[in-house]
C-alpha cells in the first residue's frame, strides 16, 4: 500500500512540475507576442534648412613659420667679451657693431690669419687690375692697327664699303685676328679681376668673422643676444679642425613671416599661386591670420613613401608674436561660389547612381532627386532640385513604442494594471 502511495504522489509531483514549465513557456510566449503585436514604430527626423549664399572649398595643409625675417649674428672668435654695444629689442643698421673681445691665444692665431688671407686677396685683386689694365693697352694699340689697315685703299673701296676680295687675303686676316685675340684676352682678364674681388669680399667676411670686433650683417632689431661682459665664447671647430661659427644673437627685420607648409599630392593639383588662407597657430591659439599662397614647390620630396609638396605662404602683416619653427594649420580657399544652394553633407543619399534628398514639408517626408556641385566635409552646393529654405532631412531614428490595450489575455494583462483572477 505504502508503495501504490509513494507512485501517486510522485506522479503528481512530475505532473506539477511539467504543468509549471508549460506555464512558463506560455507566459515567455505571450510577452513575445505583446512584443511584436502591441508596439508601433516611430521615426523622429532631424532636419535643416537648405541656406543661399557663398559657398567656400578649402584644403587644411600643417607646417611650421620659416626664418625668412631673421638673419644669424655669428662669430668664430674667441675669448672674453669686453663690451657689448646693443641691446635685446634695439634696431641696429648693417655693420654696426654688437660686441668686443678680448681675443685669447687661439683667437688671435684665427684673426692673424684671416687678416693675411685678406692681404693676399687684395694683392691677387691688384694683380688682376693691372694685368687687365695691360691687356686693355694692347687690346686698343691692335685696334688701331686693324682700323688702319680695314680703312686702307687695299681693303676698302672709294665709297667705304669694304673690298671683300682682298680682305680674304693672309695679310689683311693676320691684323683682324691680332686685334680679336687681344679683344678677348681683355675679357678673361676682366672675369679675373670679378673672381678677385669676389675672393677679397670673402676674405673680408672670413676676417669679421674672427675679428675681435662682431658686426650686425644685416639692419633690424637684435633678439635672443645673451652676451655680457666678461663672457667667455670657446672656439669652435669640426671634426676636420676647421673653424666654425657659434651664434650670438638673431637680428629680425619688419618683413612679414612666411609659413612652409606640406601638401599632399592629391591636394597640390588644387592649389594656385595667390590663392588665399586662414593661419592658426597653436601658441597663438586664439588668434587668426591671412596671408596667401606665394610659392609651391612642384617637385616636392619623398619620405617614408610619402610624397609631400612644400608650399610657402606670406602672410599679409608682420606679426611680432609670430616666431620662427612655431607650428601652424594654414586653411587655403581654393574656391568660392556665391549665391548657391547649400545643404548639409549628411542629407544626400546615394540611390542607383541618383543623389537623392528627403524633403519634410507639411509633415509630411518626400524624396527628389537632385544634382550636386562642390562638396566639403559639411555642406555640398545643389545646382537643381530643390530650393532655398526647404526643410531636408539629415538624420531619421526609428524607436519603437508600446500600444496601450484594454483587453486581458489568459495570463493577465501586459502592460496595463495587474489581472486579478477569483481565489
């Protein structure tokens, strides 16, 4: 008996659960259904207003401000300064002078042979002269024996015209060849004596450059001169042992800075002398500037497989606060349409090859097709199609939302207020 028990109550037990399971797939079942036969979707459209006016197309290059206004002060001196004759911020006139040392042994080894270069420089220039003086003389005295001789009556006729039978003879081409050849030993001479003077300019150069005495080479207001008396400036050489310079100071005139950027090689095509730009610059962060494009390097450089093209830009004003290597993003306009159709990028679709737009008019949502003109990363130009302050759509989001009902399934009510059944 206790055996026929213990089967019936496992039987229930098995049965109930069963029944639980089934009851829980029914009421997964129903939410399912309440899911994707109780909800509608809504669209929300976010939409603007296609705008008339200019439209402008521009490439962003980056780069740094080139040294173009500034000019090095450098000395290959060395020694003690003994005074120092200008000041941050002065202007100065070219060849003023900046600084005085007390040169040291080495120092004045370097100047003593400089001066003697000059010396010798100036001498093979002296030299040049005269033998160029000399070549002259004898260049004259043989065209005076040419003229006589063209001029005779054995080479010339009555009426001056020349007699060009006997001007084919030995006698006649000996004197016009003396006086070429002396014509044109006189113009070598003259190349001389250029190449001299040429050697004595830079023999000079080389002398100020280890003269105890430094020299402004150029006029404009003097920066970044750290020298004060009783500096000590060590002589500087290569790994040859020959001397070098050290800088001392920049002299920076009021031309305004110019800015190197790169271009790509998809953007270079696009760019023209004298098209405009805007400058930012990250130390100057708030600030803009304009300048032009003056330069463009079309053979441009090949790095790490990258091909790039420097382009100089001038800017349109000197700005003191603009500093040599800053960075900068230079926006060049490349073109400008006025009084055109534009929309937002983000509102033309692509269908079959046709640009299409979605118009939202009365609330209602159309589509038209529509040719486009010049695009940039936000706004495109609409040559036909649609007009000034329509309303586009630029972005639609589809939501989903519950319906509310009244009705009860078996299982209760989903979403409404909770079922109560008899107890």
């Amino acid at each position: 008996m206790k055996q026929i028990f213990s089967r019936i109550k496992n039987f229930v037990i098995k049965k109930k659960t069963i029944s639980l399971v089934i009851l829980a797939g029914l009421i997964i079942v129903g939410i399912l259904i309440k899911q994707f036969l109780f909800t509608t979707n809504t669209i929300t459209y976010t939409t603007a207003q296609a705008e008339k006016g200019t439209f402008v197309l521009s490439i962003t290059a980056s780069g740094q401000v080139s040294a173009t206004n500034n000019a090095t002060v450098s000395t290959q001196a060395s020694g003690v300064v003994k005074e120092v004759f200008v000041q941050n911020d002065q202007q100065v006139a070219s060849g003023d002078k900046i600084a005085e040392l007390d040169l040291d042994l080495e120092g004045k080894l370097r100047s003593t042979q400089s001066w003697s270069s000059y010396q010798s420089a100036q001498n093979s220039l002296d030299t040049a002269k005269a033998n160029m003086f000399s070549t002259q003389s004898t260049m004259l005295t043989q065209w005076k024996s040419f003229m006589d001789t063209a001029q005779s009556g054995s080479y010339q006729n009555s009426d001056g015209t020349p007699r060009n039978d006997t001007r084919q003879l030995p006698q006649y081409m000996s004197v016009n060849d003396d006086w070429l050849a002396a014509e044109a030993k006189y113009k070598i001479q003259q190349n001389v004596v250029n190449q001299a003077q040429t050697a004595l300019s830079a023999a000079w150069l080389s002398y100020q450059q280890s003269s105890p005495i430094i020299y402004a080479p150029i006029s404009g207001t003097v920066t970044g001169l750290s020298l004060q008396p009783e500096t000590v400036l060590t002589a500087q050489s290569n790994s040859s042992g020959n001397a070098t310079s050290q800088k001392i100071a920049s002299i920076k005139t009021n031309a305004a800075a110019q800015l190197s950027v790169n271009l790509s090689e998809v953007n270079v095509t696009k760019i023209k002398i004298g098209n405009k730009a805007t400058i930012t610059l990250d130390a100057l962060p708030d600030k803009t500037y304009t300048g032009k494009v003056i330069s463009i390097d079309t053979i441009g450089a090949i790095s790490s497989g990258v091909t790039n093209y420097p382009a100089i830009i001038g800017l349109d004003s000197e700005v003191p606060e603009i500093l040599p290597n800053m960075s900068v993003t230079a926006t060049i306009i490349t073109n400008v349409l006025n009084d055109v159709i534009m929309v937002p990028t983000s509102s033309i679709q692509t269908i079959n090859g046709q640009s299409i737009i979605k118009i939202m008019k009365n609330g209602k949502v159309s589509e038209t097709p529509v040719e486009t003109g010049e695009s940039n990363s936000t706004q495109t130009v609409i040559i036909s199609g649609i007009n000034a302050t329509d309303e586009v759509i630029t972005n639609a989001v589809n939501s989903s939302t519950a319906k509310t009902t009244q009705g009860t399934s078996v299982f209760g009510s989903f979403g409404g207020n909770r079922a109560v059944g008899p107890r």
